[in-house]
C-alpha cells in the first residue's frame, strides 16, 4: 500500500508551489491513476514519493518511506521519463542489458529472460536499443522495473503517445498485476484512459487535490457518453430528437452531439422521418471537474455607525409670486404660479382694529374695501 500525506514542493519564491499538501491512498490489489493536466503536479508527486526531489510531507510504502527500504529495487518499480531512468547503452542488446540490471540487483538471469517473454520482447532480445521504436522502449522499462518482483509500480504516463494496441496491451499488464496484489499508481492526462484503466481516480488541478473517487462515482460525475451525428438535415433531426426527449448540443451547422439517446435509435429515427446523415458515431465526452474548495478571508467585523445628524426641516419653497408680507383681512390674494391656473381666494377673519396710524379705519367683516 502506497500513502502520501501532505505532500508539498515550492521550486521558487513568488511562485505556486507545484504540490500542495497533497495526501491521498493508492491500496493493493487496485489501480490508481493520478489525473490531471500537464502541470498539475502529478510527476512531482511520484518524485517526491522515490525520493528524487526535496520536499514537504511523508509517502509511505507499507509504512516506510523509500530511503529508508534495505532494498527499494525489491519493493517499489518504477517506470518514469527518460531522465530519471537507468542509463541505457545505444549499442547494448535488450537480452544483455536487462542481465545487467539482474546482475545489479541480485536477481537471476534467468528472470530476465523470463520477462523479455511476458513483455513480448523476446523477438526483439538481440536487437540493439538504439532500433527501439518508442513502444518497445516503454516496453523494455516496464521489464526493467518488474524484474526484482515489486510489489508496488509507480508510473509516469507510459502510455502516452503510444499506439492504441500498445496501450490496450500496457492497461492488461497493469491490472493484472494489480489483481495478483500489487499496487499501481499511474499517472494519466485523459479523463478516459483513467476510467478505462483504475479502480479509483485521483484528480490533480494546479498540485491541489481536486477529486479522489472510485471509478465509478469518476464515471457518474466526469464522464457522459454522447453519440456524434453530421448531415445536411440535423437541424430537422434535432427538433425531433428534442420531442423524444433527448438532449442535444449543436456544433457546427452540419453537426450535433447527442445525448439521452443511443446510436441505434437516432439512426432508426432518422430513417423513419427521411433524414439524410454522413456520420453517426459513439465518443465520450468530458465534464468539467469539481470545483476546488477555496477559502475565504475572513472580512473584518462591520464597525458601527452613528446615524447621520438629523437635518432641520425645510419648509416648502413658497409659491412664485406670493407676496412675502402677510394680506390684510378680508383682502383678495391672487397666487400666480408658472404653469397653472390662477386662483383666486377671499381671507376672513373675525373684525380687528387697524393698527396703522395713517389709515384710521376699520376692516369690513363683510367684504373687501369699497
């Protein structure tokens, strides 16, 4: 069983560390695949666990770090790219370099020769390396490190850019080591290799973990199968299959990706509405991965406020062209104001007395002046 447990490497300062305490189980007898895209830190990772970088964090092999493994080359295989593999002599034969490295570890010759057959290099053993095309190379370390019987496999990406034969017959490999026992843990960059090949799914974004899941639950949520259809009449095709319920996402104006409905039956109901098509195919397409939990800073407590002070009431402006001295009772006061109607009003109140000397006169309750 292979443990990481925090996990961390910072190559700079001012940069993004390319792992961050990553902490995940690769168990025996499955396969696990580290997922993620180009960057994501799954190679980091598998260095950090052999040891070959500096770092934070502890990866454990049935509890015991790699240094501290009396023979490591017993324990744990690996296969990673070609800097951090055993140098290889161009002009050196399959047969005699695979007998050297026997030689090196203590394993019986025999066993080398045991493994050029179950690696399918046997017709190729007295070739020299510098002829490998890059399969049989993949091949050839794939023996490399199964040849002191490990119990544990770390990968980094061996199928990549190989031909779709030599990844079906690299996965059988794989998983039948895994069901004898052992433990793989393989790094991957396709959603869909991952699924076809691991038991459970590890998913790596910016050396984050993102998602550990068992395959299935990776197929449920990542992965939705869709069926591709092109032809000059997929807009017609379209809205019948939207009426039968399916869901459908156009691409191009000559071709949409189907999903809700399997090949078999969009084909059937384009031929019974007379629907013309190029091309009806199966693929898989990739939803976007979970979301990564952020955390937030905590914002600072809401300081509080006093209200703002009370403004003085602020009468009503008085209307234009009232006068600013008070009328005098029983006078008319006619109001004019911009855009309305004039208005007219009689002010009574009760008889008083004029107080102005000049006038030595009394108001008519009655009426206005005569």
């Amino acid at each position: 069983m292979f443990q990481a447990i925090g996990l961390t490497k910072s190559y700079r300062r001012g940069r993004p560390p390319a792992v961050l305490d990553l902490s995940f189980d690769a168990r025996a007898g499955q396969v696990t695949a580290l997922l993620g895209p180009v960057g994501s830190g799954r190679t980091t990772a598998l260095l950090l666990a052999l040891g070959l970088e500096r770092g934070q964090g502890a990866a454990l092999f049935d509890g015991r770090p790699y240094r501290r493994i009396k023979r490591p080359e017993r324990e744990v295989g690996a296969v990673l790219s070609e800097q951090y593999r055993c140098p290889r002599h161009p002009g050196r034969r399959a047969r005699a370099h695979l007998r050297m490295i026997a030689a090196a570890t203590g394993v019986p010759a025999r066993r080398a020769d045991q493994l050029l057959e179950q690696t399918r290099l046997a017709p190729a053993a007295d070739d020299r390396l510098r002829t490998f095309s890059p399969g049989i190379n993949r091949r050839l370390a794939l023996a490399e490190a199964l040849l002191a019987d490990p119990g544990t496999l770390l990968l980094d990406e061996p199928t990549h850019e190989l031909s779709p034969k030599n990844v079906e017959w690299y996965h059988a490999v794989l998983r039948a080591f895994a069901a004898g026992g052992g433990t793989v843990l393989v790094s991957v960059r396709s959603p869909q290799e991952a699924a076809l090949l691991a038991d459970r799914v590890v998913t790596l974004e910016q050396g984050r973990l993102l998602a550990d899941q068992p395959v299935s639950e990776f197929l449920r949520t990542r992965l939705q199968d869709e069926v591709s259809v092109s032809g000059p009449q997929v807009g017609r095709l379209a809205d019948l299959l939207t009426e039968s319920g399916a869901q459908v996402r156009r691409e191009s104006g000559t071709r949409i990706a189907v999903s809700g409905a399997t090949r078999t039956e969009i084909g059937e109901l384009a031929y019974r509405h007379g629907v013309l098509l190029h091309e009806l195919t199966d693929h898989v397409v990739t939803r976007p991965g979970p979301a990564r939990p952020t955390t937030a800073a905590a914002a600072p407590a809401a300081q509080p406020t006093a209200p703002p002070p009370a403004q003085p009431a602020t009468p009503p402006p008085a209307p234009v062209g009232a006068s600013a001295l008070a009328a005098d009772p029983g006078e008319t006061v006619v109001v004019l104001s911009p855009g309305t109607a004039v208005t007219a009003s009689v002010l009574s109140h009760p008889p008083l007395v004029s107080q102005q000397a000049g006038r030595g006169r009394s108001a008519d309750p009655a009426g206005g002046d005569a």
